[in-house]
C-alpha cells in the first residue's frame, strides 16, 4: 500500500499499468489484480518469471477473477513456487488458493509477528493466515528453471518485507518498499521509519537496472529515485520539526499542519506515516513524547 499523494519525482513512471497479462522482459510477465484504491493505485502487481516451469511473485488479494487470470496466464506451464515479499493481505491473501489449485510451494516473507498487546494501523492488514513452506532470510536464494531469485531484506514499510533480485537480469521486484506512482506507507508500530531509511540506502547501493513494484509501473532509474526518496523524507521531517516550533502538538495535530490541503481519504495514512518519522526523530533525540494523565501522548521539540 502506498503513502499519501506525493510530488511527482517521475511523472512519466506514474501511469496505471495495463490489468492485463504483459511481456515486461524475457523472464517476467505482469498481472493487475481488480483492488484499486486510494492506496493501491490500479490494483497490486502480480508477477510471473519464468517460462514452462514458473513462480509467482505476490499472488496478491482473494479475488477469485484474479485467480483465474494468473491460471489463464500460466496456462501450459507448471507454477512451482509463489513467493511474497510481504504478508499485507493485497499481496498474499491468494496464495493458498493458488497453491490448492497448483500444487506450488509458499517461499518468501516470514510470518508476521505482532509488536505489543494490540493491532493498530497497517498491522490489522496482515495476512494471519500465511504459512510459507520456506521463509526466506536475506541472500538466500529461490533457484527456478532458468532463473534466480534472491531475498533482500527491506525491513521499514513492514518488519518481514523482502524485495526479490532476479539475477538473470539485474532486476529487483520492490513490492511496496519502492514504487514509481507514490511513496510508502509506514505505519508503526510494525513499520518503522528508520529500518525503511536504511533499506533505501541498500538498494541505491545496488546495481540493479531496474525495480518491478508491488503497485504501479517500473523505476527505471532506481537508484536516482532510492536518493530522491530518501531526500523526500528528510524534507518531511524537516517540515515535522518545524510544526513542533510552537511547542507539543499531538500526531493528527503535526499532520494537519504538514498535510495542508491533503485529500481526507489519505489522512488516516499521513497520520501513520507522521507517527513513524515522529518515533524516529525521538529515537535520534531530536523529539521527545510527553503522555498526559489522560494517556494522550504529545511531541516536543527536545
């Protein structure tokens, strides 16, 4: 799911992509599931790599028309694997669907593991269901027929998300760490804007060539847009420090004031997003949390 809307830092890479089934490259096909929406853009990107022998990368959400698609699209070929890069429920729900009707093995993301007592923000939207056959950790290796696909771990939009490098290649499949259309959502208390910061710095330190996303059409300059995204968010937390200058203010309070004009159906986002850079600056010191006796929790300059 992607962030609040953003200044276009590539207008062009923003076009919806075509629903259907398309040739991206010699080993990779793409699919649009049916769940647009004001964070998912058209609908969650569904890949296919391979050829004869397949795997496919974020089955995405339980729509049986979806199902269908990837089955029509594969139609001849053998799906052996699904790997996910991460358990929100647009990007795994259909996995053990297509697993019954393929017989394919779930590699890829870790089970998510709640933070604390509660479900708050994105956490509600996990798949509790998932149980991949084979979790993948960072630099192992999914070896299809004719291709590779290793995990890179990209912790910060979620705890377990993983990107997926296709060797063969030079290609990386983004999910929702990196997306042309928008920016990332971060929602604590599973997200957490300084792991997001520092898996951006990885992936502008590789040398892929260009990044498929869990939503929207590709980057082709991935690692230009790593530091624009990176420079993005410095300017969001210079503009948070700077809402803090008249002293404490709650998170809707800083949103308000940073998100002039926003559409109010990205609110509820922008808040998780403006909680996420606030517990990073108080991680860094620059922030302190004051609760009340009320349990109402306000941010200060420190």
């Amino acid at each position: 799911m992607a962030d609040e809307n953003e200044p276009d830092l590539f207008a062009g890479a923003r076009q919806p992509p075509p629903r259907g089934a398309s040739r991206l490259s010699p080993l990779v096909r793409r699919l649009v599931a049916p769940n647009a929406s004001p964070l998912t853009f058209n609908g969650t990107c569904t890949y296919i790599v391979g050829k004869g022998e397949v795997a496919v990368i974020d089955p995405g959400p339980n729509e049986a028309s979806h199902l269908e698609a990837i089955l029509a699209a594969t139609a001849g070929e053998r799906i052996a694997a699904i790997l996910v890069t991460h358990t929100h429920r647009d990007h795994s729900s259909l996995g053990s669907r297509l697993c019954e009707r393929t017989g394919a093995r779930v590699v890829g993301a870790a089970p998510f593991v709640p933070q604390g007592d509660g479900v708050e923000g994105l956490d509600s939207a996990h798949d509790r269901n998932y149980a991949p056959d084979r979790a993948l950790g960072d630099g192992e290796r999914y070896v299809g027929r004719g291709f590779t696909l290793e995990a890179v771990a990209t912790p910060g939009h979620c705890s377990n998300h993983l990107c997926f490098a296709l060797i063969e290649e030079r290609a990386l499949f983004s999910g929702d760490h990196v997306m042309a259309w928008s920016t990332s959502v971060v929602a604590p208390p599973d997200g957490s804007m300084g792991a997001y910061i520092a898996s951006l710095e990885r992936l502008r330190a590789r040398d892929d060539r260009i990044f498929w996303p869990g939503h929207g059409g590709p980057v082709a300059e991935p690692q230009r847009y790593a530091r624009a995204l990176i420079h993005h968010r410095r300017q969001r937390e210079a503009s948070i420090l700077a809402a803090l200058a008249d002293g404490p203010e709650t998170v809707k309070g800083v949103a308000a004031k940073v998100y002039v004009g926003l559409d109010p159906k990205l609110m509820r986002a922008a808040a998780m997003s403006t909680l996420a850079h606030l517990e990073d600056l108080c991680e860094r010191d620059l922030v302190a949390a004051e609760t009340s006796e009320e349990g109402e929790t306000r941010f200060r300059r420190a």
